[in-house]
C-alpha cells in the first residue's frame, strides 16, 4: 500500500485530500473537526519557512545576478508586469460585479458595523513602513515588506563587495539549497493537511451560508477564473508561446495549497518548488520574482476588492460615478502593493477602497462572514500570478529550461 502511494503523482494526492476533506467535512459537519490539527500542524510547517525561505532565496537570486544592469532588467521587467495584470484584475472585478450585480434582492439580516477601518494604513504609511529600523526584529515578527527590502539592498552590497563578498554569496547559496531541500520535506505532508484544512471549512460552514450568498461567491470564484484563463493563460500562449495547459498542470499542486491555506506567502515555498521542478524555471529568477510576488502581486484580491465594492454599492442603493470606478482602480492597485499575502489581509484592504469613495463601511460585516471562501479564489489567483510572471520573466532571460516544462 505503501509502495503504491509513493507511485502517485503529489497532485494527485493534494486533490485526493481536498475532495476526502470536503466530504468528510459536509457529512460528519462539527464530528469532523476531529481532523483540524492536521491542517494546524502542516500550516504551523509551511509558516516555519515563509521568512528564512523569503529572506535567504531573495538573497541567492540577487547575488547570483553579480550583473547589476541584469538585476534592474529582470526587476522592472517583474514589477511592470505585475502591476499591469494588477490594473486589469480590478477592471475585471468591477465589470463582473456591475453585470452580475450580487448585491442586488439581497437582504441585509445585519446592521451591525465592524471596527476594521483603522487598521487600513494609508498609502504614505505602507511605503515609510516598508523600510526597517531594525531588521532583526522585522525577520523575528516576520514583516514580509521590510524583509524583501533589507535582502534586496543587502543581496546589492554583497555584489558591489565583490571578492569579499563572495564568502557571504556562497554561505546564502548554500543556505538556500538546504531550505529548497526543507521545503520538499514539508510538501510531502500537503495531502494530509489538505484534508485537514479542507474537512475544518467544510464543516465550518456548511452548505447554508454557501447558498445564501452564492451570487457573490460564484463571481468572485468566475472571475478568478476568467482572470487566470484569458490574462495568465494569454501571457503564456501568445507571448512565451507555451502550452497553457501544461503551464495549470504544473502549477496545480500550489494551487490546491493556496485553495486551503488562503495565504499567498504561505503556498510559496509549494509556488518555488513548483515553478522550479515542474515549469522549469532558473532558480535564481524564481529566487527573485516569486518572494516580490507573494508581497506586491495581489490580482485574486484586485478581484476580490472591484466585486465587492460593486456588491456593496448595490446593497445600499449607491451610484457610483465614472471618477469613483476611476479611484477604485488607482486605490485598488496601489493597496495590492501593501496587502499582506496572509489570511484575511484582503478583509482590511476592501475598508481602505470603500473609504476612498465613501461607501459605507457596515457592507463589510456582511463580506466578512464568508471573506474565508473568497480568500480560497483569490489565493489562488494570487499564486498563480506570481508563477506565470516567473516563467515569463525566466524565458525573456533565457533562463527557461523546456524540457522540464514539457515533462510537467
């Protein structure tokens, strides 16, 4: 039985425990949540290796672009495209909610206001908070953005320290290959914590709650998709000129990941190995673009927040002008770049937007009650953005190998 498991593909196994999970979860409903540790336990795993993961392969794909001018193309090459696809992700969202309408017939059972407003920071706050006072403290309380930046300046000097730096470059070379190795043995346990996040939802919210706002749960759910077949599935045909399919086969096991965990940071070491095993990606450019895309990539939340500022604009019977979709769009792009990719980061993101054009902020208490199913949609989303840049990216630097993407 054993030799038997170890023969089938990992994806296979993540699926097998998402389906098992969802219907455990739907038939045994609170006897099921027996199973939520396993969930904790592999959570608890993949959170153990967010930080060093980020801090340590930022650093080795910096360094390992001794070429500065390389360095600067790859980051803008990466930052552009991201913010572009960003920019069409809120288009999308606004759209799907303006033709769906989900807010329309629905009745609000609550008034209730929730105090999440506060915790929006500003714009001017994101970017003075990105840089570090202390970078110790910052890898201790695992702030992502002061992270990214105290590898990326510290990656540039060890280059500029040329021979000297060498030592340095070699010491977090090496360190990167042994998280790349703790990173397979924690994937290994994916099915199992899969099925138990999977089983905890399920049963958690059963079908009830699913039906009463499904209108809203299908168009944040179809637009992802839409977003990732017509945008990412684009990209990859007409300009890498890959097979799309081959690229959603690849990246699928991360997927399943981001589905469960909801947390863009907490499926990166899944996206890097991914990306790296089976989309044949340089180690070094994933080293680089996928850190930068679990911060400032955020398409599935894009989404996210344009359908539910139109579903709250709906409930309470506001028109919204051509200006107020215009400052959707720059608010919504801009707070992507600041968005944690964490559970429920999305949740205090959507109060910032509905701020910038005045809508009431009670519409939030009604989000917040399903905002873990719509995290599952835009994680998702979130992932496989940063993966498609990384294979664009990768092939414009001619650091794409297509025999393993082939083989995926």
């Amino acid at each position: 039985m054993l030799i038997l498991y170890k023969k089938i593909p990992l994806w296979q196994k993540i699926f097998c425990g998402l389906i098992l999970g969802l219907i455990v979860g739907l038939i045994f409903k609170e006897d099921a949540l027996i199973f939520k540790p396993l969930g904790t336990l592999f959570l608890n795993l993949i959170k153990m290796l967010i930080v060093p993961l980020i801090f340590v392969t930022l650093i080795s794909g910096i360094t390992s672009m001794d070429d500065l001018s390389k360095m600067k193309r790859v980051g803008l090459k990466t930052f552009f495209i991201y913010i572009g696809t960003t920019s069409i992700a809120i288009s999308i969202g606004l759209l799907f909610g303006y033709v769906f309408k989900p807010g329309v017939d629905v009745a609000i059972s609550s008034q209730e206001s929730i105090k999440t407003s506060n915790e929006a920071l500003s714009l001017v706050d994101t970017l003075l908070n990105i840089i570090p006072t202390n970078p110790v403290l910052s890898l201790a309380e695992g702030n992502i953005l002061q992270i990214i930046l105290f590898a990326i300046i510290l990656g540039i000097s060890i280059n500029l320290a040329g021979e000297k730096g060498k030592i340095v470059s070699n010491f977090f070379n090496s360190f990167s290959e042994v998280m790349f190795k703790m990173t397979d043995i924690v994937i290994s346990f994916a099915p199992f914590g899969v099925f138990g996040l999977m089983a905890f939802v399920s049963a958690s919210y059963g079908a009830d709650l699913l039906l009463s706002l499904v209108k809203i749960i299908a168009c944040v759910f179809i637009a992802s998709i839409f977003h990732m077949i017509l945008v990412y599935g684009g990209i990859i045909s007409l300009y890498s000129k890959l097979n799309i399919l081959t690229f959603f086969k690849g990246i699928l096991p991360a997927q399943i990941v981001a589905f469960t965990t909801t947390s863009s940071s907490g499926t990166l070491p899944v996206t890097t190995n991914n990306v790296i095993e089976n989309l044949g990606v340089s180690k070094s450019i994933a080293s680089f673009v996928l850190p930068l895309g679990a911060t400032i990539n955020m398409d599935g939340t894009a989404i996210y927040q344009g359908i539910c500022v139109m579903f709250i604009a709906q409930l309470f019977g506001v028109e919204l002008t051509f200006a107020n979709i215009l400052t959707i769009i720059i608010t919504s792009t801009l707070a992507s770049i600041g968005t944690a990719g964490i559970p429920g980061a999305g949740l205090i993101m959507l109060t910032l937007v509905l701020t910038s054009v005045g809508l009431p902020l009670e519409g939030v208490a009604i989000i917040a009650g399903i905002d873990r199913i719509l995290d599952m949609a835009r994680s998702v989303t979130n992932i496989t953005g940063d993966a498609m840049v990384s294979v664009v990216v990768a092939k414009s630097e001619e650091e794409f190998d297509e025999r393993i993407y082939v083989k995926a």
